[in-house]
C-alpha cells in the first residue's frame, strides 16, 4: 500500500486467526496492534494531536510535551516530528535502551528526571513535565490518562475489526489508561450492542477494586489510580494474572503462535485460551494485541530477570479461579463485572432552551432517570429557575468545542457521563460534535448541521426530491433580484441560522426584500453571541395551513409522535400564536405529512431522537419549510404528554443516555396552547386576571414570563411572546373554548408612551 505520510501508515493492522479454540468450532482472532510502526498508542498519538491541531490548541509551531517510558512516547514522537513538532519526552532511568535510542534517534528532546519523589517517578515526571509547559510557550500535552481522543481512536480500528469480521461475540484487552478496550467496545456496541467485553489486569491493579501493590513488574496495563478514560460500566469480565502467569504466557504466544510481544499481548493471550474453551461452538472471539517483544528481551524474555525476582515461586495454576467482590487475586482469577453501584452518572447538557422545557428537562434527569443534571453554560442568569432545579452548573464558553471538551475533561471521568444533550436550537450540532468525541449517542454531527443551516438543508431535499417551497441562497444584496425572480413575490426573506422566527419577514417587492435582506446580512453574531452563517434565504411564500411534524427516531427508525396545528400573527411576520395538538386531520392527510417528513429527515441525516419539522399544507401537497433536531419548543412537549400520556422530553433523555423510547400512548384526549402577545410596544405595566383565568375549567396553567417594567413590543419572532395558556381534555372543541375564555380574561397594560 502506497501512503503519503508516515502517520498515513498508521492502522490497518493484521488480524490474525489463532490455533485456538478450533476443535470446538471457536474462532479465535488476535489484531496485531504491535504491527503499527512502533505499537498500538501510535494510533492514540495520531488522533490526540490531529484533533489538538484541528481546535487550535495545538499549533502547528508549539511543541508536544509527554510523560512516558513507553509506546505512548515512541508514539508521540513518530507523529509529532513527522508533523513538524518539537517534541518533549519526560521520563526516568527504568526506560529500557531500546525505546530510548528510538526516541534519541526520532529527533526527541528526551529529559530523564533523576530521583524519584516521595510518591514514586511518576510525581517526579509529572513535576518536570510541569516546568516545559512553564518553560515552551504553547505546548501541548496530550494527556493520555484523561483526554478522550485516546479512546476515540480506536473507533478506526473497531470499523476494521467489523469490515473483517462482521460479527464479533467477545472483545479482549488489557487495561491500563482505558483506551483501547474502552473505546474500541465502545464503538463496536453501536453495532453489535450485545458483544461482550473481557478485561484483562494484573495482579496488584487497582483498576478493578483489587488492593494496589505498586511493586507489580507488568507493564502496560494496571493502574494503582483510575485514569478519567476507563470506563467500567463497558466491562463484563475482568481477569487477573500476576507476573509469572504473565511472562509465560507471554513466551507461550511467542513459542505457540510465532507471534513476539509484550507482556500485555501474552495476557491476552492467556484469557483467549480460556474464553475458547468456555465458548459455544461457532463464537467468535478477538483479542488485541498492543506491543512488540523488543521492549520486553531484558525482562520477559530473559532467564536471569526471571531469577532475580524469584518469579517462578509465585503460583501459576492451569486456569483461572472464578473469585467474588472483595476476595484478592494473587493468581489468575476472574469475575463477572459489574460497575460500583455507588458510581453517579451525569447527563451533561450543552446550555438550554429559555422558553420552560429546558428547565423541565433538567428536572426530568435527576428525577427519572436518576442521574446528575449538569449545565454547561455561558450565562447562568439567563435561565429563570435554574437554581430550583439542583443541576450543577458549570461556567465556561458554550461556542468554543476546545473550552467545552475541556470542561468535561477537567470534571468528569468518563464513567461518570451518561449522556451529552440539549434543548437549545443553537447548541445542537455542538451537543452533537460533543457526545460523538465522548463516543455517547447522538445525531451525526453533520446532519444537525445542516439542519440548523437552513441553505444547506434545502439542497440536501431538493437531492433527495423533496418537497419545499422554491428558494434561493444569497450572500450579498446584489444577489436578491436574481432570488426573487425565481421565487416569485410576495416572498420569504429569512436569515440562514437563526430560530424563533428571528427576522423572518414576507416581502411584497424586490426594494423591501433587498433592504430586509442588507439587515439580516449586516447581523453578524446571534442572540447566544455566536458568528451568523451571514446567508439569507429567499423563499416562495405558501399561503396554506401550517403545521408541525413531532417525530421520534429509534433503532433506524422514525415514528410519528404526532401532528400539531399551528396559528401565526399576520403578515409580514410569522408568529405562532397558538397551538392544537393533535391536528384535526384526516388520516389520510397525515400519512401524506408524515412520509413527506419521514423522507425529509432520511435526506437529512437525522437518525436518532426527537424532530420538530414545519410543514405547509398546499395543494400540491406537504412541503418541508425546516426541520428542527430536538423536541419541538413553544411547550408542544407539555400538550403531547396531556393528549397522549407520552412525555417527549422524557423520551429525548431517555435515548440520550442510550435507553429505548416509550413512545405508546396511554390515553386519546386533546390540548393547546394560547401564547400571551402583547398588542403594542412599550413598557408592559401589568397582567391582569390570571386568577380567573386559572379559574377557566380545563385550563391547566396560566404562565406569564415578563414582570411589570419588561420593555415589550408586538410580535415579530417568538422572543415576543410573554406567556402562556394551557389547556386539556378529551375534545378538541372543549380545549379551544377554554382557550379563547381565559385569553379573553387576561388583560395587558402596556404604557406606550414616551420614555427617557
């Protein structure tokens, strides 16, 4: 094969069959990780520092600083010189010859720290890597304990281990910094959700609730803490093998396989053996295989270090003993695993709607699915009643992804996040770029994208023959008179990437569309202070019903929650005034929506949660106006639960953390919402009769959102609404008296006079 690059060349390594298990009709596979240019962590190195160079964190003239003796320095080095770094490479006097005069040979500033602190090398380590970051302006450290690109590079292999093999029954791995094993099961769960996951310690690791003794002589895998990366709720079984087990099993794949490795490839080896022999005929197992003997000739592979650490008086029996929780392994042992029941799960959402379901949905996740709601915001203050539901807010720059990731890192192990969402419009592709580097589900990235960028959603459903109103994409005023005769007038003009009906304005002429298009053009950040796409769409305006689409996808594919009616102010804005859930449709009509929806979403990308898409009902037929990629807003969540017994935003928490829907409705009733808009501009003075109106049979809450000396004005996006009605019951007629009784209660004083 022809590469480019050296880093080019990593990956793609062999899978090989083993003579194991074939009398029985078990294959055994062993992927030859060690056969990257220097080992497994060069695959580790290439992603870590890709991704640091493509966030800006690392740039292309800073140095890379790294602590390791091992293959995550050679690894390090290989991809950082090949792209030009300085690299830094921390270590003590245990690194072997071998790996040193690669590094040296590599063009790596290796700096050998000489005494030990009072808490071992790796302190000592550390405190120097401490001073280079000091010392180099810029540097990076790739953290290979705590950052998930680790993990995350391992997606590439699981694709390879699928493209060869299709179906894999058990996964097999050494842990040490949580990875491999970690990331590669990760990502082949997305495909066979039922593949099992055996790890693979050492005798004295702490990794898995055995006592730590730092005097292990393994390495490669075990820990006496727990790195961020590991996470044990992906393990199934956990095996222990002490140093002599180790050794020999490392010489046995040497012997028996023709394969030379390290000590962390011979532990596999050795679980391999035993798992082919507790196997059904016809399973399939793969173990991984991280590094060369070359490390390993003074250690494992010589008699006299054998000798001088007395290794062959520690016990070595024939297979493993199955021990409980709490009982120590001082020989091979296994145990089923099950993560520490005390472990706290987070579902981390990426800022929130401000319109009541993003507080709701805080609320949901501690009190239903019992996990930690935590908040990543921008602006705290922005959200009324955010204290009241004890989420843990954390503070940082919501429109950076390396000061999100970063935030995440920094707080959490990996264990401890149970999923990544939001509620807020503007924040999804990030929810999404964030829960795909944590390996958690989400949408594809690319697809919410392209649904929040409305030009480029148009172009993927005119591909796909979808039906849409006529558009046109302009970047610059001059190019409105080209849009408009093809649109036709009165036409839409709207910004690109906005939401709530934001400047969205009906144009009757070329002059009006033009200015309103210079308007939206000269907008250059939006509400949450991120950069506009600076695009416009003209589009034909459809004078026909409009309606919404709730759909939800599962499992590859998307259901129908339900259609809801929707009313808007009059032109030249577009203001959803109130909404009536379900739809008086008939059903032939709304099997005409919900494929036209179904096909839009496919074209789109979406495959997984809540959509909130917006039809036109015209005479040719359905026509897609956007597609949102997350529960509908304006409190359509709140009347689908009162019609159906379904709670959407439950089900959106519920895929989030990788749980199944419950999509089935409970009961067949009705319900609206009347939104409260003021009738004028200028200062709101008082809502009167929200007694009475509360009072109005059927009406579920009254909720008004602006406090007397709010500066108002009439409805030109859904910012300008002030609150809210809601009602329920089994008949649609009696949900539309209730509303039009209470709004007609509610009285808004507005002072529209002069003010200072």
């Amino acid at each position: 094969m022809l590469f480019d690059t050296l880093t080019d060349a990593i990956g793609g390594t062999p899978l090989v069959r083993l003579r194991l298990g074939e009398a029985r009709g078990v294959e055994v596979y062993a992927k030859l990780e060690l056969q990257n240019l220097f080992a497994m962590k060069d695959r580790v190195a290439r992603n870590i520092i890709r991704e640091a160079r493509r966030l800006g964190t690392l740039r292309p003239d800073a140095p890379v600083v790294e602590s390791s003796s091992g293959t995550m320095a050679l690894g390090v080095a290989l991809v950082g010189r090949s792209l030009g770094h300085e690299v830094h490479i921390v270590t003590d006097p245990r690194i072997d010859p071998v790996t040193l005069a690669k590094l040296r040979a590599l063009g790596c500033r290796v700096h050998i720290v000489e005494a030990m602190t009072s808490h071992g090398w790796q302190s000592a380590r550390l405190e120097r890597l401490a001073e280079l970051m000091a010392e180099l302006p810029g540097a990076f450290w790739p953290q290979q304990y705590t950052n998930p690109d680790n993990p995350g590079a391992y997606r590439e292999l699981a694709g390879e281990l699928l493209a060869d093999l299709g179906h894999i029954d058990t996964v097999v791995g050494a842990v040490g910094s949580g990875g491999s094993l970690c990331g590669t099961s990760r990502a082949l769960r997305e495909s066979l959700p039922g593949v099992k996951v055996v790890g693979v310690d050492c005798v004295g690791s702490a990794l898995f609730g055995q006592p730590d003794v730092p005097q292990r002589l393994q390495s490669g895998l075990g820990n006496s803490l727990l790195p961020k990366n590991l996470d044990r709720s992906l393990i199934d079984e956990v095996h222990w093998l002490n140093d002599h087990e180790a050794f020999a099993a490392t010489r046995d794949l040497a012997r028996e396989q023709q394969i030379f490795a390290g000590n962390t490839s011979g532990s596999v080896y050795r679980v391999l053996g035993d798992l082919a022999e507790r196997a059904e005929p016809g399973s399939r197992i793969v173990g991984i295989m991280p590094d060369r003997g070359d490390r390993y000739a003074d250690t494992v592979y010589s008699d006299e270090h054998w000798d001088s650490h007395r290794l062959q008086e520690l016990p070595a029996p024939e297979g493993p003993s199955v021990i409980p929780v709490g009982q120590t392994a001082l020989s091979w042992s296994r145990q089923p695993f099950r993560a520490p029941e005390e472990l706290r799960r987070h579902l981390v959402f990426v800022e929130s709607n401000t319109t009541g379901t993003g507080m709701l949905a805080l609320e949901l996740a501690r009190e239903e699915l019992d996990t930690v709601p935590v908040l990543l915001t921008g602006d705290p203050e922005r959200y009324r009643g955010l204290a009241a539901t004890g989420a843990e807010v954390i503070r940082c720059d919501t429109n950076s992804d390396a000061v999100l990731r970063a935030a995440v890192q920094d707080r959490f192990r990996r264990e401890e996040i149970a999923g990544i969402t939001t509620t807020s419009d503007f924040y999804v592709p990030a929810a999404a770029r964030l829960a795909r580097w944590l390996g958690l589900p989400g949408n594809p990235a690319e697809a919410v994208t392209a649904c929040r960028d409305k030009s480029a959603l148009r172009a993927l459903l005119e591909s796909a023959g979808v039906h849409q109103p006529r558009y046109a994409v302009v970047r610059d005023a001059s190019e409105v008179a080209a849009a408009v005769a093809r649109t036709g007038l009165p036409c839409v003009v709207k910004p690109a990437d906005d939401s709530g009906s934001v400047n969205v304005l009906l144009c009757a002429d070329e002059a009006t569309a033009t200015a309103h298009a210079e308007r939206v053009l000269a907008v250059t950040t939006n509400v949450r202070g991120m950069p506009t796409a600076r695009t416009v769409l003209v589009e034909e305006y459809l004078d026909a019903p409009e309606y919404s689409v709730e759909m939800f996808t599962w499992d590859g594919r998307a259901e129908c929650v339900g259609i809801t009616e929707k009313s808007v102010t009059g032109t030249p804005h577009f203001v959803e005034h109130r909404h009536l859930f379900p739809a008086p449709l008939p059903a032939e009509t709304a099997q005409r929506i919900t494929e036209t929806v179904t096909a839009a979403l496919d074209a789109a990308g979406i495959r997984l949660g809540a959509t909130h898409t917006e039809v036109k009902l015209t005479a040719e037929g359905p026509a897609v106006i956007e597609i949102n990629p997350r529960p509908a807003g304006g409190m359509i969540p709140e009347l689908i639960r009162l019609a159906t017994g379904v709670d959407l935003l439950e089900q959106q928490l519920r895929t989030a953390v990788g749980l199944a829907p419950a999509l089935k409705p409970a009961q067949d009733a009705h319900a609206g919402i009347q939104f409260l808009l003021p009738d004028a501009d200028g200062v709101l003075d008082a809502v009167d009769g929200t007694q009475e109106a509360a009072a109005v049979p059927d009406v579920e809450a009254v909720t008004v959102t602006a406090s007397p000396g709010t500066v108002v004005r009439r409805p030109r996006s859904a910012g300008d609404r002030i609150g809210h009605v809601i009602a329920g019951h089994p008949t649609p007629e009696r949900v539309t008296a209730a509303l039009d009784e209470a709004r007609r209660l509610l009285r808004l004083s507005v002072d529209t006079g002069p003010r200072p």
